[in-house]
C-alpha cells in the first residue's frame, strides 16, 4: 500500500484565489509523483473547484446525520456527493475549540461510512497528559470509545492518525522512536477490539509539525503508513518536498 499522506489546510486560506493558486501549485510540484496517495482536505467551500482533480479530496470534518435540521453542518452524504473521498474526523482542535466528544466522533465515523467516506480518525494526548504518563491510557480510551460498536469490515476504511496534540503547530515534533513505539502501541489496543491481522495491517499516519527535513523517520523508520500535514501544506512546494522525502 502506498504511504498516504494527507494535507489538512485548516481554516486557510482566505480567499478562493489564494485557494485555487495553492491547489494549482500543488499539482504542478506533485506532478509525476505516483509513489503516495496524496489526499487534500480544503475547507469546505472550496472542495467543488477540486471535485475533478487527480487527487483524492477530503472533508476536515462532517456531521453525524445526513441531512436535517442542523444550522451550519455538513454531511457526510454531502461530502460524497462533492467527490470527497476521504473525511478527517476527531482532530483535535475539533475536540479543544467545539467540545467534541469521542460520542460525538464515534457517531461521525459511523455516518461517514455509511455515505461510502473513508474516515481518518485523529487521536493524540496533551501535554499535560503526555508529562503525567498518561499517552497509553488516553490513546486507548479513544480508540475503544471512537471505535465503538464498528465492525471489524467497517474498521478496515479507518485510518488512525496518531497527533500528539503538543507536537501541532508547535515545531515540536514527536520523535521518530516515539512515534515508532505509539505506532505498535495503537496496534496493541486495536487488537484488543479486532483481529489481530487487521490490527497489524491498519493504516496508522503520524502528524504534528511534519516538514520536510523529518518527514521521511516516520515512513520509513517509524514504520508508519503516512502523514497527517497541517501548516506546511499551506507551501505547496515545501509539501511537494514532504511528499517526496516520505516515499
Ligand atoms: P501541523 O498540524 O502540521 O501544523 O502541526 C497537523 C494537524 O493538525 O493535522
């Protein structure tokens, strides 16, 4: 499988030029590139200008409920229906700024794959947590919370990505031995739900101040099956770098 590597623009940018500038830029570094899957999640807004491109889109979020009345959100069927492959649910600033809880994530990932989207759950600890010793314990209540009651052939269009909530928009980086250890823990929880197959072939990508002079440790010594690029994907040819570094 090749390394996925997902660029995740946030709230940026502010204008649909500077959007469509970036996404153009992007496809003419990138140009040639077919080792990884490159998947770019814009705002919402500006995913119709990229329905039709080479590159899989995604969603930064979505809904738990197809459509209805609820002010302000976007479904997952809508997603689908734009072209989205793929959607990012649980990230944590989702969690931090909108108070959202592994319930809610749980039921956002059941919805986005009842509309055919392919998930990337985002789970990670704080640094508060991370200094009290409390990665392992944190990492597995996500997951068994986020997870629950998904079955085995639902969890296989999962990806896991592992964002140390300290290392984003940080320039603090996780290191490449911890990831490489969080990775085989994360397996280890997974197993404890599903097969222990599936739980050693579950895509798991690492992300939080990802650059291009350390992103190559976390593919290929890490073991990790990608990338989860916040602000550097916002310099398209600093993530034409990424991704090149990574595969
Ligand atoms: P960062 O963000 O690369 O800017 O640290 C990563 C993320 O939040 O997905």
């Amino acid at each position: 499988m090749k390394p996925l590597i997902v660029a995740n623009w946030k709230c940026n940018p502010a204008s649909e030029k500077e959007a469509e500038n970036l996404f153009r830029d992007g496809i003419k570094e990138l140009e040639g590139v077919d080792v990884a899957e490159v998947v770019i999640c814009p705002p919402f807004i500006y995913l119709p200008m990229m329905g039709e491109s080479l590159f899989p889109i995604g969603g930064q979020d979505c809904f738990w409920g197809q459509k209805g009345a609820y002010t302000g959100e976007i479904s997952p069927a809508m997603l689908k229906d734009l072209g989205c492959q793929y959607v990012i649910i649980g990230h944590s600033e989702r969690r931090t700024y909108f108070n959202e809880s592994d319930e809610m994530i749980n039921r956002k990932i059941k919805a986005a794959i009842a509309a055919k989207l392919n998930p990337i759950l985002c789970i990670g600890e704080t640094k508060d947590q991370r200094d009290k010793g409390q990665t392992e314990t944190i990492l597995e209540k996500q997951i068994i919370s986020t997870l629950r009651e998904i079955p085995e052939s639902d969890f296989k269009k999962i990806t896991i990505a592992y964002e140390p909530v300290w290392a984003i928009g940080t320039g603090n980086p996780c290191s490449v031995q911890e990831a490489q250890k969080v990775g085989i823990k994360i397996r280890e929880i997974v197993s404890k739900i599903y097969s222990s197959k599936t739980a050693e072939s579950a895509r798991i990508l690492y992300g939080g101040s990802v650059k291009s002079n350390n992103a190559a440790g976390y593919v290929k010594e890490a073991g990790l099956q990608g990338l989860l690029v916040g602000g550097a994907s916002l310099d398209a040819k600093e993530f034409a770098k990424i991704v090149r570094n990574a595969v």
